[in-house]
C-alpha cells in the first residue's frame, strides 16, 4: 500500500510537520550563535519544531511549549504514542481525497488525544502550503493543497522524532511562564514567536483564534530582556522591520536571510530579512 510514496529513510530526527516561519533552512546561518552544551533547552514557541530537533543531541532535558493546545497534543502522542498515531495516519493516507479533507476538517469533537493529532498532522500535510489557522472559534479553517500525491505517514521520520522527543517536558504553557523558572548557567532558551509583519499584507495572526499583537511582542521584549539582564542563554528570532529593531535596541542583532514561503502568488516568493537576537 506504500511502495510509491517516497518516505524518509534518516534517523536523524527533524520536523514532521510543515511549518510557517520554520527554521530548518535557516540552521547553518543561526549554528555560530548556538551552544555546544546544553543543560535544560526551553522553547515556549514550540511550531514545528526545527530547533529543537536540530539541538536535541546536545540537550539533557527540554521543556517544550506553545499556547496551542492542539499542537501540544500533537508533540505529546508523537513521543508517547508513536506507533498507535502512525497506523491513524496509514488510515488517512489510504482514504485521501479533496472529499476526504473537509470531512476531516469538519471533525472538531475527536476525544481521543491520538486521533486528534492524527487528525491536525493529516490536514498539515494535505492543506494549501501547509499553513495552520484557526478563525475565531478556534477552528482550523484552511482550504485543501493541491497535492498528487502527499505523503502523510513517514513511519521513520514519526520514529525519529518520537526518539528525540523522550528527553521533553510538553506543555501548554505562555511565554510569560519563563519569568518565573529558576533556569541554571548552562540552559539555553530560544524564542520564535508569530513574526511582526514587516508590512500591511504580510500580517499574519490566524495561527491560533488568539493572534499575536505589536502589545504581545512588548511583553515578550521585556520577559527576553530580563533573562539577558540576569546572564541567561537566550536567543529571539524576529523579522527584521523598525519595530523589532528599536524594540531590541542595545542588544546583538544578527541579520538573517530568508526564504518566504507563504504567498498565494509565487512571484511575491523570495529572499527577506530576518533578525536572530542575542544579548
């Protein structure tokens, strides 16, 4: 049933999901600026996971969050679950269709926690540019990808991950939170949080029915601000706008360069500016 998809074959783990604003390009230019050596690594905008895998190896523990419950759930039965998620996602690999996808998108009271990551992995990897939005009642709502013939279950790549994933704490959790941990010398924190728009038609605030404001960078700003101030390994990924740049005024900005994926029209698709702050 699986002989002509083409799957993955590495036991290097890296991300299972397709992810907006995702790291696993951009992991040569941001290594100079990466510990070698890491006691706890924190990360409280979890996405799609690129940093975390890429720096899984050189961690003991992880404490991994985001404010996404449904993407919590999915981290959660990838490390717990593995093999029960992949024969749901054979499931769905067997009966996709355009059809099939908005059946599936209308399922918005599955109870059980493997059926629903199944679920939010299988519309990841069939949805136009894999890009995940909620409306306002908390309802993924984007429309099916054209896709011939997208593969949804890599048995290895789930594995690879699931093995990665035994050394983390998974939470729901705001960013917010870290202000009150007692993080030791050797841990590490990284932060990349929904990108400030670096124009009127680049905003994007879908990904949760919560959003993320110009009041929201602030507040992180400030808990990114404090960590520096008190010696903490802390690192902050941003666009690279005005905005952002006076926001982080004083620390070390590192321009970054990177490639936009999520265009309707792919003309608009290139090369943009990004900042990885350090203190």
């Amino acid at each position: 049933m699986t002989a002509a998809l083409s799957v993955s074959t590495s036991l290097y783990p890296r991300p299972f999901l397709k992810w907006a604003g995702g790291k696993g390009r951009l992991l040569k230019q941001y290594e100079p600026f990466l510990p070698s050596t890491i006691d706890t690594y924190y990360e409280p905008f979890l996405g799609g996971g690129a940093m975390f895998f890429h720096l899984a190896g050189r961690a003991k523990r992880a404490v991994l969050g985001d404010i996404n419950p449904e993407l919590v759930n999915v981290y959660c039965c990838v490390r717990d679950q593995v093999e029960t998620l992949i024969r749901h996602l054979w499931d769905h690999q067997r009966r996709h269709s355009a059809d099939y996808y908005y059946v599936v998108r209308q399922r918005q009271a599955l109870r059980s926690p493997v059926e629903r990551a199944a679920r939010l992995i299988y519309l990841n990897k069939t949805c136009y540019n894999g890009l995940y939005r909620e409306n306002a009642q908390g309802h993924f709502n984007v429309p099916v990808g054209k896709y011939k013939n997208p593969v949804i279950c890599d048995p290895s790549l789930l594995r690879a991950a699931s093995a990665a994933l035994q050394i983390a704490e998974i939470q729901t959790f705001p960013f917010e939170r870290l202000k009150s941990r007692s993080l030791a010398p050797r841990d590490f924190v990284y932060f990349d949080p929904p990108y400030h728009p670096i124009s009127a038609t680049s905003s994007f605030t879908g990904y949760s029915r919560y959003g993320f404001t110009k009041a929201d960078q602030e507040r992180l700003a400030a808990v990114f601000r404090a960590l520096a101030t008190e010696g903490r390994r802390v690192a902050l990924s941003n666009s690279d706008c005005e905005f952002i740049r006076e926001l982080y005024q004083g620390l070390t900005l590192h321009p970054i360069l990177a490639a936009r994926a999520i265009n309707s029209r792919a003309g608009c698709r290139g090369k943009i500016g990004e900042l990885l702050i350090i203190p």
